[in-house]
C-alpha cells in the first residue's frame, strides 16, 4: 500500500511515492492544520488569535477564539508560503502569506516584542523575499544594548539574519546573536532560558526549555550551512545529541532541563507541537547543514501523537482541526516545575520522590495555538529538505 501527499496542499507530490506509516501520519496532520487555520484568523485585522479553547456543548465540542498574537501571525504566514496560492487564499479569507508577512511586519516595526520582530523578519526574507531594514535596526540595537534576551528570541534573530543576508547586510546581527548563544551553551549541549542566564534568578537560571533548545539548534544549524561555520554546527549536534538521548521511551520530548549537568528538571506537560513540529524541524535543518541525522528520533516523535501511554483520549482532532496541545500534570499553578526547578538548582540531578503520584500526568489541555500548526506546515511541506528524504527512504522500504 502506498500514499501521496495531495496535491491540493503542497502544489504537487512528493518526488517519490511515499509509504503508509509517516506519510498519512503527515497528510493528515496537514488536513488537519489547513482546516483549523481558518478557525483562528481574524480576517478584519488580519490577525491570528492567541488560542482557540474546545469548549463542550450539546451539540459537540465547538472552538472558542481567545486574543490575538502577532508571533503566530508571522509563524502562520512562514508554514502557508509552503502550500499553493489557493490554499493561502483559502485560509487567510482571500489574503495571500505575503500579504499576511508584510501586515505583520508593519505591526512588529512598533512593537516592543523582540521574539515578534525577529519572527516578522524571518517571514519577510523568506515570504516576500525582501529585507526589513527597520526590524534589522531594532535587533541591532537590542542585541548591542547587552541587556538580557529570551534565549528563543536571540536565535529567532540569528535564524531571520541567515534568511536575509542574501538580500541586505544583516553579518553584524548573525555576529552577535551567535555569539551570544554560544558564550552561555551548558557542557553538555544544552541552553539556558535567558542569555545571560543569571537574568533569571538564582532558582531558575539552569533551566531551560524544549524551545530553549531547538531554535539555536535550527538557527546555528542554518548559519553553519552558509557561513561553513564549524563551531556552530558543533554546537547544534551537541545540543540535538543531548535532547535526543533525554527522549523518552514513547518518542516524548520533555519540556525542562537543566543546561549545566544535560539532564531532564521536569518532564511534563509533554506539547503535541514539540512532537509534530518543533523537533522535526530543528533537525531536519541540522541534517540538511550537514549535522547529524536523528531522522529515527523525529519519527518516535511523531508517533507519540498516536501511542501516548498517559491518557487514552485523542489528541488529533479531525472534525475540529486541531492537535490538543499538551498532555500534563493535574496540578497547582504549575507547582511541579516549580518544585523541580528549585530543587535541582540546589542539588543538580535530583529528582522529587512521589512526583508523579502526587501530580499525574492524566490531563489533556483542549487548546490549539495557531503557530503550532504553522510549525507543522514549516516542518513538513518544505520541498528538497531532510522531510523528503524520509519519507521517500520509508517509501523504499515499504
């Protein structure tokens, strides 16, 4: 049995017949994404919300929109520059992705958010193949200030940097942001949440999330395919070796670790766009740059979706169009990460006794963001890239 991706949604198949297994895992999962799109844009401002919520009914579960989110928009608008120009009309109620990159970038050249400006950046290189001056101007001078930085945010700008040298002089920001991510790496790989680290309190400054490390895994990646930069790809190997070893059993890629000692703080919620996305694309851009393939690992990620071992509920949700967003713990005010964060920056390594009886992890969030099935497009639908290559190897073993 075979499978092809529709043409409806990519513009055409594959270069090669695809097997069943991660081939429909995908497709649907991009069904799913391109139908639940419509259900987050705010067509009269151009605007994707915050969230949607399932909220139950009568008649069945139905989507409730919460705010609005100019980071999503920008993500939204990078995943649809990979479908036909139909689909993009479809979604976006007439818009194209280009037209949805250039009114996010209007917004971000005066918002504060230097996550939002480094994305909306990002989406104009590579959406509208144009270089944003403004936005380059305002990274320049957050980067230069010294003052502390999201660590997802400096990578975001060293990411939009790469995508646009091509088209404008961004190496003083590629410069920067590197180095900023390589001064603060851990000994084993891993990122802390904040560059520098000490921005963040004395109990929280060793920790850092799954997004702490996959972007500077894509950005350091992507800078070493064009600049033949050895020390960045270094890092990004050693930074994807260490998550794909703290993987658990199930393909679950934890949420919190400690970026002195590479070991896990804690490891729930588990987010469903850490499995279908994040992950996959972080590493497909290190095997594209030459790094290493944990092509295996992306794929124990996906299937996560589908085995889940802690609830029996699907997270894949057709009729609605949306991926559930996480599976946690029935917890307090996130008391678990709390109490975790705190003890390992006491005793490094040491896990609380009891956690997971006095917190299980039983609870299924009914929320879908937009940029999480943006990612999913990103991830997957980019033609020529590591994403074909797998699924065209699975073909040949079918």
């Amino acid at each position: 049995m075979t499978h092809h991706i529709a043409t409806d949604l990519v513009g055409g198949p594959f270069n090669a017949t695809i097997g069943p297994t991660i081939a429909a895992s995908v497709d649907r999962l991009v069904r799913c994404a391109l139908d639940g799109l419509p259900q987050m844009y705010r067509p009269d401002s151009r605007a994707f919300v915050q969230t949607v919520r399932g909220v139950p009914s009568a008649t069945g579960p139905h989507l409730v929109q919460e705010g609005t989110n100019l980071r999503y928009a920008a993500i939204v608008a990078l995943g649809l520059r990979h479908t036909p120009e139909a689909t993009q009309r479809r979604v976006l109620s007439g818009l194209t992705a280009a037209e949805l990159s250039a009114a996010v970038a209007k917004r971000a050249e005066r918002d504060a958010d230097p996550g939002a400006i480094a994305l909306a950046a990002w989406a104009v290189a590579e959406v509208e193949q144009r270089h944003a001056d403004t936005l380059f101007s305002r990274m320049r001078d957050m980067l230069a200030s010294g003052d502390p930085l999201p660590t997802i945010d400096v990578a975001w700008m060293l990411t939009a940097a790469v995508a646009s040298a091509y088209l404008g002089d961004t190496d003083d920001v590629v410069t920067t942001a590197r180095d900023r991510l390589l001064a603060e790496q851990g000994p084993t790989g891993l990122f802390p949440h904040a560059l520098p680290p000490t921005a963040l309190g004395r109990f929280r400054s060793h920790v850092g999330s799954f997004a702490d490390q996959v972007y500077p895994i894509q950005a350091l990646a992507r800078m070493a395919a064009v600049r033949a930069d050895g020390a960045a790809l270094t890092a990004a190997n050693a930074c994807a070796q260490r998550i794909c070893a703290l993987q658990g059993e199930a393909g679950q890629w934890w949420w919190h670790y400690d970026s002195r000692t590479g070991s896990v703080v804690e490891g729930f919620p588990v987010y469903s766009v850490h499995q279908h996305a994040m992950a996959p694309m972080a590493l497909f851009d290190l095997f594209d740059a030459g790094g290493d393939d944990h092509r295996a690992a992306i794929v124990t990620g996906l299937s996560w979706l589908t085995t889940h071992p802690e609830v029996l509920e699907e997270l894949v949700d057709d009729r609605l169009g949306v991926v559930w967003r996480k599976v946690g713990r029935r917890e307090p005010a996130k008391a678990a990460r709390k109490l975790s964060a705190v003890t390992t920056s006491l005793r490094p390594g040491f896990t609380l006794p009891g956690l997971d009886r006095a917190f299980p992890t039983t609870l299924v969030d009914h929320e879908c963001r937009p940029y999480e099935l943006g990612w999913l497009l990103y991830a997957w639908l980019r033609q020529g890239t590591a994403a074909t290559a797998l699924l065209t190897e699975e073909a040949s073993r079918a």
